[in-house]
C-alpha cells in the first residue's frame, strides 16, 4: 500500500489511483493505529488534496448546473470532499483529534451542500450543512422553558425520528452496495468498451452511496465534537495534573483482549465454586425437553386423537356416544338389594342372636 504521483500524471489517473489505494485501506485487516496505515491515510489526503485543487483550477462544475448537466466523466470528481472527510477521520493522534474531525465535518458539510445545489435529493440536511436531526435534539434538550412532559415528549419524538431515519439510510445503503456490485461486475465484463449510460449509473448510484454514508458519519462527527469539547473543558478544570494524566492516557498499555468463552462448567467452576449443594445440573433447554416437551406431546395426542374420533364419527365408523342411548340400571340394583335383603333375612331365622357365641361353656 504505497502511492507515487507523478506531476506528469493527468487528473484521471490520479483519481483512480487515489481511489485504489482507498479502496485498499477499506478492505486492510491490520490496526489503524499502524505507522504504515497512518502514512497511507495521509497520501490518500494529499493526493484528494491535489484533485481537487485541479478540478477547482479547470473550473469543472458550476451551481447553475444540475447532476443531468455534468459529464459522465466527471461525476466522480463530486465525491473528492467525501473521500477526504472519511480519510481524515481515520486519522490517529488525539492532540489534533478535534482539529481533524473539524476538518471532517467542513468536508462532509461541502460535499452534502454541492450535492443539494446540484438537485440531489439529502436528507437530513440543514442550511448550514448539518445534521437536522442533531439539531431537532438540540432543540428538545435546551427546552428549559416548557414543561417537563412536553420536554420529555419532544426527546421521544426525535429519538424516534433519529431512529427511523438511520434505519432507513442504513436499508438504502444496503441497497446501494448490491447495485454498485452488479454494476461494477458489468463494467468489468465490458473492458474497454463500457457503455456511457452503465458508466453514469454507476458514477451516479456510488454519488448517491458516499452521500448515505456520509450523513450518516455527520451524526457521529456531531457526538464526537460534543464528546471532544467536554473533554478539554475538563482537562481545564482539572490543572496541569490532569491534563497531564489526560495526555498520557492514549499511550497507556491495555491488556489484550480476551474472548468471553460460556460453558457449563466454566459457569460452575467461576460463580458457585466446589461442594456447592445447588449446582445447576442441566440448562433451560435441557429443563424443558425434560419437564415440558412430554407434556406438550402428551397434549397434542390428546388432541389428534379427539380429531380423529370426530373424523370418524362424522364419516359413520363409530356411533356418536353422546347420541347412544342411556341403560337405566336402576331396576337391576333394585332387585339385586332385594335379593341380599331376603337372604339376610333367611339367615337371621336359622341363627339366633348369640348362636356360636358360647364363651367356652356347655
């Protein structure tokens, strides 16, 4: 990862291979904080730097154009502030923190700004290039005037707005990328030979990506300045000891992290120890196939089986036993009490009371 610009190079092919060294840095798995990576990001600026100055000099774009009006090949050169912003927020060093993401912010709010005159549809742009959300926010938090619940209300309401709009930008980004993919599989298919119009849709869908993208790092870039302001209001609270500690923090050595591993018996061993009398013995899961699933089964039986009588009994393989008729035993247990009634009776007379019970004597 590595860039040489020559100054005979022409403004095209400085973009293209400013944009692949992007690219590259985009798909870099190493740490950001890496020397090599830092020197790379600031190449990347310098040579979006030189574009632009270029691209300002041969006078390339107007405000009383719209988007139909600028040629396919230099739609691409609108993207130049968004490519900066995300570059220069890659930027490692926290005593020029808030000069570079101030820097961001100019670039993202230039870029959203060009885009509007231009007649492409932003949203959640302010006049000044702000987020409008962020503000709506702002608006409801210094509300000290009004009532606690109408306070309260308007925090709701633009937590809910802020909400539905990232999920909608983050879905339409999504979106974006799938089309930016085919497009860039068709132009790769057609070599030389690519098509003006597949050109322009793509230059056109990967403008309207950087745009998503970008209002959505105009959040953040807003939290981080609020963020990075409290911090040196504190650091100047506190003396020179504090501001001291405060600047040696980033280079603090922290531990390497470890990976959280939940297992049964890790669980056992870490929280309930040895010899502890109430272990756990099988998880909820396992509690469940074991207590309830039979159950659950045992019920659904029941009910298939009593769909399938009434299948039955419907189609007239069974008779219906609500519809049998009822046997009155009632006679039968009459007679049958009579009969041991007389039989007791017969007996009382060939055995008197007393018979038997002679105790032993004559």
């Amino acid at each position: 990862m590595s860039m040489e610009i020559d100054d005979s190079i022409s403004l095209p092919l400085i973009f293209k291979t400013v944009c692949r060294l992007h690219d590259e840095l985009e798909a870099y798995q190493g740490s950001t904080g890496d020397e090599k990576f830092q020197q790379n990001i600031k190449n990347i600026i310098d040579g979006f730097v030189r574009v632009t100055r270029l691209v300002n000099s041969l006078t390339l774009f107007s405000r009383n154009e719209q988007l139909d009006d600028v040629p396919t090949s230099s739609i691409k050169y609108l993207m130049c502030p968004a490519y900066l912003m995300d570059a220069t927020l890659k930027l490692a060093g926290m005593d020029q923190r808030r000069e570079n993401v101030t820097a961001a912010k100019a670039y993202a709010s230039d870029f959203l700004t060009r885009c509007r005159d231009y007649g492409i549809t932003v949203e959640g742009l302010g006049r000044d290039g702000s987020s409008e959300l962020a503000a709506t926010a702002a608006v409801a938090s210094s509300g000290q005037a009004s009532s606690n619940s109408s306070t309260t209300a308007a925090r709701m309401e633009a937590m809910a707005a802020e909400r539905r709009s990232t999920l909608e930008q983050h879905r339409q980004k999504k979106q974006l990328e799938t089309k930016m993919k085919e497009l860039a599989k068709r132009i790769g298919e057609a070599g030389d030979s690519v098509d003006d119009e597949l050109e322009r849709d793509y230059s056109k869908t990967l403008l309207r990506y950087w745009i998503s993208k970008v209002n959505q790092d105009m959040r953040m870039i807003d939290q981080e300045l609020e963020i990075l302001a409290h911090r040196e209001k504190l650091m100047q609270q506190g003396g020179n000891g504090a501001a001291a500690a405060a600047a040696r923090e980033p280079q603090a050595e922290h531990r390497p992290f470890k990976p959280v591993v939940i297992t049964r018996e890790k669980i056992k061993a870490g929280i309930f120890g040895a010899g502890y009398p109430s272990q756990p013995t099988m998880s909820l899961d396992e509690f469940y196939k074991k207590e309830y699933e039979p159950i659950v089964q045992e019920y659904e039986d029941k009910q298939e089986g009593e769909r399938v009588a009434a299948e039955r009994i419907k189609r007239g393989l069974v008779e219906d036993p609500a519809e049998a008729p009822v046997q009155d035993d009632d006679e039968d247990e009459d007679d049958s009490k009579l009969r041991r009634q007389r039989n007791k009776d017969d007996w009382k007379d060939d055995h008197r009371r007393g018979y038997g019970n002679r105790h032993n004597r004559s």
